[in-house]
C-alpha cells in the first residue's frame, strides 16, 4: 500500500478535499494508495478532527514545544532544526511513498526536505514563479494581476520553487477583496490537489 501523509496546519480544507477524492475515486483500488495519516503542528486545529472522524491516523508535532521556553527545547539546538528532526520521525513512522503539504504554514528546513524531495508535494496560493512567500492574494491585487490562482510543485529546499506539477488559474474581478480572491482560489485548490496527487500515484510525474 502507498502511504500518504498530509501535513496541516488548521482547518485543512486541501487535506478534506484529498481525502473525500481518495475515497471517491477509489486510490486504494487504482493506485494502491491510501491517506495514511494527517499530522498538524498546531494541537486541536479542525482538521484533526476531522481525519480524525476518517478514522485516519492523526499526530501532532507542536513548533511551540520546541521553542526556547517550550517543554521539548533542547538547550543550545536550533528550535527549528529539533521541530524539523521530531516531523521527520513521525512522518517517517507512517512509511510515507508520498508527503503532502496542504495549508501547513511552517517553513521546513533544508535537512527535512532532502528526506522527500522527489515525494513531497505543496500547494501554492499563486501562479508560481509569481508570488512566492506569503498575502499572494493581496500582492496580486496590488500589482492589478487580471489572474491568480494555485500551483501545485513539488518540494525542494528553496521556498515555493521546485518542478510544477499543474495550475489553476482564476480571474480576478476589478472590484476583488482579498478575501473574495482567496476564496475563488481556494475553490479551484480542492479541484486541482486531488488531481495532482493522483497524477502522481499513477507515475506521470
Ligand atoms: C489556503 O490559503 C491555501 O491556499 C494554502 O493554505 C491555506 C489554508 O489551506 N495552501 P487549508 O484550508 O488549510 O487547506
């Protein structure tokens, strides 16, 4: 069986979106895989509980236990490093074929990365290369993009660049709020994830 392991953050609609495709459209009987389990680094966030009511595996590997005043920091290691090596673990636990990035909003290390380049996918809010980093919603807007949208690519160690695996793109509308941007991406992510992973597990990537 292919292991698939999703990293979240909070309210992990990607990851909902994911795991209703992989039910749906049959990857266990397709692909042989399955969505082994869903990791946050944020105790309680929703989307726990709701792998959780999957009936999938779920962990949590908390950042802030790791930080200079938290329960787990190692005195004189680099917090980042340690959070990094204790996902790792957990991850490497579940003999993942494939990591998913879906809203996990914590940079990963250089050293983690190389553990799953060429297994480890993410989704962007933006057309890459164009906005990488953080508010691409808004930077869009201000820079009067008549498009935005989402990509999914996978992971390397120089944020959000790596080899793109597919787009969507949406227009925006002259009178957008941000938030009215992201929701229109966010629709187009839930469609263009699943297919991407599957795309993926069928070895076209
Ligand atoms: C969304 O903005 C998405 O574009 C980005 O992370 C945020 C939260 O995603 N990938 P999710 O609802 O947690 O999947």
């Amino acid at each position: 069986m292919k292991n698939i392991v999703i990293l979240i953050s909070g309210g992990g609609s990607n990851m909902r979106a994911i795991v209703q495709a992989a039910k749906k459209e049959r990857w266990r009987e397709r692909f042989g895989a399955q969505v082994a389990a869903v990791i946050s680094n944020r105790p309680n966030c929703a989307g726990l509980a709701f792998a959780q009511s999957e009936g999938i595996s779920t962990a949590v590997v908390d950042h802030k236990a790791y930080a200079k005043d938290g329960r787990l920091y190692v005195e004189g290691a680099d917090p980042r490093a340690t959070f990094d090596a204790a996902l790792a673990a957990a991850v490497l636990a579940q003999r993942p074929a494939l990591l998913v990035l879906a809203g996990f909003m914590r940079i990963l290390g250089a050293d983690f990365v190389r553990q799953f380049e060429g297994r480890m996918l993410n989704i962007h809010p933006s057309l890459l290369p164009a906005f990488p980093g953080l508010h691409t919603h808004q930077r869009a807007l201000d820079a009067g993009c008549r498009f935005a949208g989402a990509t999914v690519h996978q992971v390397v160690p120089e944020l959000d660049a790596g080899p793109i695996l597919d787009q969507a793109a949406v227009p925006v509308m002259v009178d957008d709020t941000e938030t009215e941007l992201a929701a229109r991406v966010l629709t187009q992510e839930h469609l263009l994830y699943p297919k991407a992973i599957e795309r993926f597990l069928s070895g076209l990537v």
